[in-house]
C-alpha cells in the first residue's frame, strides 16, 4: 500500500460509521487525534444515498486517510454500483478498499472500479468475502485500460474466519503470496487443484462458524465456540445474553471439526503449546 503517512510496522485502522455527516466528521477527528493511519468508512445502516456518502467519505479523507469498506446487505450494508466505487477511488487520500459484499458480481464491479482509477497503483484491495477467500487471494484480475493489459491482485484479507485457526491463515496467505510471485514471473500457469478443494473445506466450515443457514444469527457465537474449544475463552458468550448458538449449530460445528482436520490441528497444536505463557 503506498501510504504517504505511512510510520509503523503496523497499519492501525479505526472505523467511522457513515451515519451522518457530524458524525462522521467527529469520529474521524478523534481516529487522528489517537495516532490511527487510516479510517475505514463503514456504511453499514446508512439511509443515504451514494452522492451523500461519498461527500461524507470525502470530508473524512480531509482528516485523516481513508479505507473504503464494501460491506453485505445481511450486516446492514447497500448495494452500490459501479459509479459509486469509480468516483470513490478517485479521492485523493484513499488507499484501501475492503470488499465484502459476499456476492461475486458486486466483488468484481470494486475491482474493476479500481482498475480503471489513475489511481489503481495506489489502492490495495482486501477480501471481506468469508464465503470466497481462496479464490479472491489467488484471482488475477486482468482488463484492458486504454489498450494496455492491466493486472490487481487481491493482496490480503480481512475477515472474520481469520479470528480462528490463525495459524492456518497466515500460512495459507504465505502460501498464496509465493504461488502469485511464480504466477508473475512465469514460473508457473496454474493454480494446483489442492487449493480448490481446500476452498471448499474452508468455505463450507465458514458457512458453520458464520451460521449462514439462520443468516448469520450465531456468527459471533459460533467464533467464539471454537476459540473456546481451543482453550482462548471461557465461554461463548457475547455481549448480547440472547446471542447464542443456533439451532443445529453445534453439531454442524462437530462436524467440520471431523472432516476437516487439515483447517484447525496446527492452531490446536499451537496453542496447546503455547497457552500457559499467554495465559497465566
């Protein structure tokens, strides 16, 4: 990410929640106040339409520089059109984008936004698509600008899956990053089949965790089971008393956990391990 303000090891990012123009403002004023680098815009529960808020993205940016946030309709998000994402990328002062609306074809109307940017060099992109990470991380998207191929790698992701089995993600993103540096030099043409089957593994284990059959009631819940299970919480609790597993959920948790062995054994091992000086 080519981040002029860029000072740290770690890229501290603060949300602002998109639901007025004040609000916004302040909430962004505080996010440079307290030393974060970027403010993801969040537009979930937002009734205004994209005019209005790409004028509260853009007053935001004024302060402090900015994280476009693509969230899914079923968290409180919007549908936003391609219009919306060309005029967004053009602001000066944004250099991230996090796609998450779950649905491939609004996924791929952000990219090609990007894309056609002057400023595509200048935004990195990030996959929120819990049900789709695999394919996003390993996708080149390729398109024509003014008559020369152009290429955008998703570069990372910042998902909810990755709250669990950890160890597993961060060596899948390796993993990942090494086949795309082949993939550019020429070195290899083909993604192994492995990793499709294991993006069937991983997607069907999210679709548990996440709760999709009760559109995504037990979300919270269903993380927090694992890392209970895991030895990290005592319990599944969430600030909700009423927010808890669905039903069926537990059992379908049982289930991944048997078939799909390859997803949490390194993280059970790690943190068996390692627990005691974590937590003492």
């Amino acid at each position: 990410m080519m981040l002029k303000y860029y000072k740290h090891s770690i890229v501290k990012v603060a949300g602002v929640l998109l639901k007025s123009l004040e609000n916004a403002v302040k909430e962004a004023e505080i996010a440079a106040e307290l030393g974060y680098d970027l403010a993801m815009v969040m537009p979930i529960g937002a009734k205004y339409g994209e005019n209005e808020l790409l004028d509260m993205i853009k007053a935001v940016s004024e302060i402090i520089p900015v994280f476009g946030f693509y969230p899914q309709v079923a968290i409180g998000g919007k549908v936003l059109s391609f219009e919306f994402w060309r005029k967004l990328a053009e602001i000066p002062n944004l250099y991230a984008i996090k796609i998450a609306p779950f649905n491939r074809y609004y996924t791929i109307d952000v990219v090609r936004a990007v894309l056609k940017s002057s400023r595509r060099d200048e935004i990195a992109l990030y996959t929120g698509n819990d049900d789709n990470i695999i394919i996003d991380l390993v996708t080149p998207f390729r398109m024509k600008v003014n008559g020369k191929e152009i290429t955008k790698w998703i570069v990372g992701g910042l998902l909810g899956q990755w709250s669990v089995w950890t160890k597993f993600a961060v060596n899948l993103l390796n993993r990942i990053k090494d086949l795309r540096k082949k993939i550019e030099k020429g070195e290899v043409k083909t993604v192994p089949v492995e990793l499709f089957k294991l993006h069937v593994d991983y997607t069907d284990a999210n679709a548990v965790i996440f709760d999709v059959k009760n559109n995504f009631r037990g979300l919270y819940a269903g993380i927090n089971e694992i890392l209970r299970r895991q030895g990290l919480l005592e319990g599944r609790w969430t600030l909700d008393p009423n927010m808890d597993l669905s039903p069926g959920q537990l059992e379908e948790i049982e289930r991944i956990l048997k078939e799909y062995p390859n997803l949490h054994e390194e993280d059970d091992k790690f943190i068996k391990e390692h627990i005691d000086e974590w937590l003492p």
